[in-house]
C-alpha cells in the first residue's frame, strides 16, 4: 500500500529491507489493479441473477383450451372429394416400403389440396371438418354447464377444425376470460367428446382420437408440436401448473420484449412478423412463429414453393404458390429434415431471439377406463 513508499526513501533502511518494501508495494498495486479490472469485467458482461418464486393465486385467469380431432376430414360428408384427391395423387401404396409413410404422404397430399383451396378463397374449410356439435357430448365449467357457443373455431392444417375454449376473439376480450377460482377435477373443465364413426370416416391418419392444447391467451398455438393425444375409450385428467418466465431486455439479453416499428427493423423475419402483428394474426412476438417463418423462406427456396401448414409467404414473394403435387410434398419432407440437420437452423435462432416474458402451463396427465359397462348401457 501507500504506506510502504516512505520506507523506500529512507536513508536509514537497509537496502534488504527497501527491496522487500518495493516487492510488497508492487505486489499490492498489481492486486490493486488486478480487481479493479475484474469489476469493470463484472460489470460490462451484464450477468444476471435466476430467481425463482411459488405463489398461490385464487382467482387465477383459466388458460385457452383447444381440441382437435385427430381425423382432419369428416369422410362421412366428403368421401367424393378425398377418393377423388387420393386417386388423382399418383401415390400408390406399393410405392412405399411402410404404410406409415404411404399414410403420411396420402393424408399430406389430402390436407395440402383442401388447403390450397382454402387459401385461394375457393372453397370453405370448415365444411371439410368435423363440426363441434357433432363431437361434444357435454359440457362443464366451474360446475356449470356450457355449450358449443363457448367455443370458437379456427382452422389447423394438420387437424382441419380446430375448437378454442376461453380464447381471445371476437366473443371474449381479455376483460371477461373465464376465472378459476377452486382447483380439483371437478371445477375445471370437463368435456365428453364422441370422436366419430370411426369404420365409415375414411380417414388418411394412423390413430384415432383427439388433439388437446392448453395455451397462454396471447399466443398462437402450433397443436402439432404442442398439447396431448386423448385416446378413445379412456377418461383423461390433465392437472396444470404455469409458470411464468421473464427476462432482461438489452443490454442483459437480445430478447424481445414488445413487437413494434423499431423491432421490425432488425431484420426481414422481425418486419414480417410486424406485418403479422398488424393484420391481427398474432397478438405478440413469438419465437417459434418468427423460426416458422424462417423455415418458410428456407421451403421457398429449396422447393420453389411454400408449406401451406405455415403462414403464407405471398407478400414478399407474391409469385410462389403452395406445395400441393406429389413432387413438392416430397421435397418439402426432405427439405424439413436438411433446415434442422444444417445451420440454416441455428442461423434461424440467432436471427429470432427468445421472448422477454413468456407463460408455459406444465401438464401432468393421467387416465382411467371409460366408459363403466353401466354407464355403457346407460348410453346404448
């Protein structure tokens, strides 16, 4: 320290001693600087600090719920147009070394033509579809009984219709979302759902049942990567935990933490997604709609045409129709696998950054026979 200097201008030290002096005073100011250094470090790399609380909220917003049915396409209403679809498809059977994929490709090549049509604006989806009141046996709420008038639908190109309880839409705002207020089986929501005739639908899929999502208001659902299967013949009870997650804009992180004019300007995807914003397609940035996205234009290129099953890329490649023949189907399987084997991928990622503030509802599952042989009878 400062102390020692003196010592070294002493006429009366020993020079022994001097040079231990200075050894210690160049030792002391090198430590000295040494941990100053380490706080500027500390300081510019902006680390933060998880935090991470439990807390018990009564009452709570009950999140959006979607079913879908497993089978896109009511075959009891639209056997002319699938035979039709599958016959002029040039996929045989014999084709393919597994019925799983002849499956695959069939039911691609069926959902990709309604699609097309649906987009064009020739033909009406949901006509296609198996229609709620067809599938929802009862309903249940809080103890209280609901409807198909609870639900709205919107179109998936992997499930056709699609039904959302407690959704923001044009029958409820974020004002008047239904509340949970007491948990248990028996306050919740409670659906009996009749998947169809399953002999007579002639339904290019592999299993029979239905598709169940539970989602944040505020996002939009991709129920082929999200939700359960519910199988036929079982009582399914799903118990859920939220967990919200938060983050640290810039300089901490490279989240987004609200979609606007200023965001839309990092990059085409981030102007896209703006777009999208604007249209009332989304209701805040997403991270995976924005990768979506970004595997759209990377579609685009590879086989000169756009998934139908992701948003549409007709604003900045007007030109580009949708994948819809045999040929096109197949380069865009190929394709999808090649975008996550690859960098194109990772590039993705880096160019769509994490969400700032997020809400996951964690999913714990769990089953029983149904129906009893009583209530079987009861039915019959």
């Amino acid at each position: 320290s400062a102390h020692g200097l003196p010592s070294l201008s002493t006429l009366g030290v020993h020079i022994l001693a001097k040079c231990v002096w200075l050894l210690c005073a160049l030792l002391s100011w090198a430590y000295f600087f040494y941990l100053i250094y380490n706080m500027v470090l500390n300081y510019q790399s902006y680390s933060v600090i998880s935090s991470i609380s439990i807390g018990w909220e009564v009452p709570t917003t009950f999140p959006a719920v979607v079913i879908c049915n497993l089978n896109p396409v009511d075959g009891l209403t639209n056997r002319q147009t699938l035979e039709a679809q599958v016959s002029s498809s040039g996929i045989v059977v014999t084709d393919y070394t597994s019925y799983k994929e002849y499956v695959d490709l069939v039911g691609s090549k069926t959902r990709a033509a309604l699609e097309y049509d649906f987009v064009t604006g020739s033909q009406y989806w949901y006509g296609y579809g198996i229609l709620l009141g067809t599938m929802l046996m009862s309903c249940e709420f809080q103890g209280k009984k609901c409807s198909a008038d609870d639900f709205s639908a919107f179109h998936d190109y992997d499930y056709g219709n699609c039904y959302r309880f407690n959704g923001l839409d044009v029958k409820k705002s974020a004002q008047n979302l239904s509340q949970s207020k007491k948990p248990g089986d028996k306050n919740g929501l409670k659906l009996e759902l009749c998947v169809g005739n399953r002999d007579k639908q002639l339904q290019y899929t592999v299993s029979t049942g239905f598709r169940v999502i539970v989602h944040n208001q505020t996002i939009v659902p991709f129920p082929g990567e999200e939700g359960i299967n519910v199988a036929v013949g079982t009582e399914t009870n799903v118990a859920i935990g939220r967990r919200f997650i938060s983050r640290l804009a810039k300089p901490y992180s490279d989240c987004i933490d609200e979609l606007d004019e200023s965001v839309a300007q990092m990059n085409s995807l981030m102007q896209m997604m703006w777009e999208q914003k604007k249209q009332g397609k989304i209701y805040q940035y997403q991270q995976s709609y924005c990768v979506k996205m970004c595997y759209q234009q990377f579609a685009v290129d590879s086989c000169k045409c756009f998934d139908l099953s992701l948003a549409s890329m007709n604003a900045s490649a007007p030109d580009v129709q949708g994948c819809i023949i045999k040929e096109q189907l197949e380069c865009l399987k190929r394709t999808e696998a090649d975008f996550y084997a690859s960098d194109a991928s990772n590039d993705c990622y880096t160019k769509c950054p994490l969400e700032c503030r997020k809400v996951e509802y964690n999913l714990k599952v769990s089953f029983a026979d149904y129906p009893s042989t009583w209530y079987a009878t009861l039915m019959n």
